[in-house]
C-alpha cells in the first residue's frame, strides 16, 4: 500500500527527538511491507536516520523553521503573536498543496495532528482513505480558536480514522465533535531499540557520572513539562528524609528550552543538584534510562486546557524497565520519591 503521511515534525538527523513517535510509526509501516511519503515541516534536507527503501521524505521550508521544532508549535504560537500565526497558515496552505500534487499516488493519507496535518489531508484528498493521530496540542488548539467546534466536525463527520493518544483526548474531541468518534490507541516505540533491562547498569552509571541515586526526566524545558513541580518534590522528598540539601538526589532532565535558566536558579534556591544536559540523541537517552534510578513524567495541565496526551519518554522508559513516577502533585511525588531514596541516600 502506498501511504502519505503528513505531520509538523519530523526527525530532521540521526537521533532527533522531534517527532520521534512518527519516526517510530513509520518504520512500522515500512515493516509490514508498504511505502511512504512523508511531508513534514524543515529545512529542505531529508534525514538520513530514516534513509529506508520506500520511504520518500519532503521537507515544507516554514518560517520561523523552528515553529515545530525547538520549544514546540504551542509555545511557538502562544508567545509569537500575529506574524507566527500567520506562518503556521502558509506553511499549512504549503502542506496541503505538496499533498494535493502526489495524491494520485497514494492509496490511504496518514496524519499526525489534526491541524493543520489532517486538515491539509481532507483539503488535498477528500476522496482518499484518512486516517490521523491527535496527540494533543492539536486537540487543545481546536478548544481555543474561532470555529474550532466546525474544523472538529468537519474532521467527524468527513469518515477520517482518528486515533487519539490518550482516553483523555477521545473524551475532550467528542465535546467539540458534539459525538464520540474514533479510537484510543497510543504509539508505542519499537521493541528493539527500547530493550527491557534486567538492573540499573552501574558501568553506565559511572561513564555518565552518576555518583547519587539519579532521578531522570527527558522533555523540552517548557512549562508543560513541570519540571519545576519536580524540582520541588525533590527538595521536599530530601527534608523529609533530612538529608543536607543537594546531598541525597541528582535530578537529570534530558533536554533543552526557554525555561533553562529559570529552573538552574530554582534549583538552587531548593537545595537540589541538577543537571542539564540538554539535547540528548535518543539513543543516547535509552542510556541514561538504563543507568538512573527512577523516570519522573510531572507533566502539568496549563491554564489554557492543554496537555500531554501520551509522553513517548514515559513509554520508553516502561519499556526500558526503569521504575516511573508519573504524578503533577508535588506531594504525591515526593512522597513516592522518599519511600525510594530517603531509606538510603547513598544508593538504591
């Protein structure tokens, strides 16, 4: 079968994290035997990760071009103002018409995020097979702008195959489609490149110079993550077990963003030691999750409805094997880091 596939992002080099979940699936649909055309947002130059036999990658110039990559479209849009907006409608008029030109080819179009992916999918192709993933942002963006209860119902009652990350997401897209539609099926990433562990790798823990029990987190460093409710229950969990501050944990987030700095002087000013590495290839992460201690997921829903609809480093680290925490109150998280750490604040 021959597939379009049109997504924002894209993995743009070999262990890029942008979009990395649609990196994922479609490896999996090269795997059972069918090709692909992917249109995503870039620069103009493929990736060479995903350099596979039937795979054709065309990157869509949009300016800004890290409005889907960097610290992510939401952020992008929430603090650009008029000229991003308007950005993200040429690149999405952009989308359309490099989908509309290969149509012909096609037998079935893929999209990942309903705006604008599945959007440009029903205006390129409206008499092909459809069928799209809402992953969040996308469903949060249709709640907040004018005739986002329209787009919603034109997707519905359009037949488009949706498949939505999380319960959540099905919940919220059928209040605006006014009816339930679609499925809930969350991407899960490929079995080989997440092996299950058997123990923390202590070898690992040294080359990376982990000397403390080690709370990893990996995500941009904007607020949706809440890496700073992280930060807190950290500082919490260690006077609870009345270690010096800075002495029992070493926090790792595993990423970078606008919210850098603000969280280096948090940190501080709690007493906890944290490091930052900032972008880490992803091979590179599934090292880091496989030497520290525990994976926190704290991510946090903002004032303006959205959320995460199923974080890709959560799965990732169930699959890996590492002991989650997924929890956005700080005291249920600290409580569950003390009952881990603050029995034996040297090690695990």
């Amino acid at each position: 079968m021959r597939i379009g596939l049109l997504t924002t992002s894209f993995p743009r080099h070999a262990g890029d994290y942008a979009g990395s979940f649609v990196g994922d699936r479609v490896r999996q649909l090269l795997a059972g035997g069918h090709s692909v055309d992917v249109l995503a947002a870039g620069d103009g130059r493929d990736t060479r990760e995903l350099a596979y036999e039937h795979l054709t990658v065309t990157r869509i110039a949009v300016h800004p071009d890290r409005l889907f990559y960097g610290a992510g479209a939401p952020e992008t849009l929430e603090r650009g103002g008029a000229g991003v907006w308007l950005a993200a409608a040429q690149f999405s008029c952009a989308l359309a018409a490099a989908a509309r030109a290969r149509a012909h080819r096609f037998d079935i179009v893929e999209s990942h995020w309903l705006v604008p992916s599945a959007l440009a999918a029903l205006a390129a192709a409206p008499s092909l097979r459809q069928r799209a993933f809402a992953h969040s942002g996308d469903v949060a963006l249709l709640e907040r702008i004018p005739f986002g209860r329209t787009i919603a119902r034109r997707v519905a009652r359009a037949g488009v195959d949706i498949a939505f990350v999380s319960a959540a997401l099905h919940t919220r897209f059928a209040a605006l489609a006014g009816a339930p539609v679609g499925i809930v099926e969350a991407l899960a990433p490929p079995a080989d490149a997440w092996s299950r562990r058997t123990a923390v790798d202590r070898a690992g823990r040294a080359h990376l110079g982990l000397a403390r029990p080690t709370v990893l987190a990996v995500g941009r460093l904007v607020p949706i993550k809440g890496h700073d409710r992280l930060l807190r229950a950290c500082a919490r969990a260690q006077a609870d077990s009345g270690a010096t501050a800075g002495g029992a944990l070493e926090v790792v987030i595993l990423g970078d963003g606008p919210e850098r700095a603000r969280l280096g002087q948090l940190a501080d000013q709690l007493g906890v030691r944290l490091r930052l590495p900032g972008f880490v290839a992803r091979n590179e992460v599934a090292r880091w999750l496989r030497a520290a201690d525990v994976f926190v997921q704290s991510s946090i829903s903002l004032a303006n409805g959205r959320t995460e609809g199923a974080p890709v480093a959560t799965a990732e680290a169930r699959a890996i094997g590492i002991p989650v925490l997924v929890e956005n109150d700080v005291g249920r998280l600290a409580e569950g880091l003390a009952r881990r750490f603050c029995t034996n604040a040297t090690g695990v």
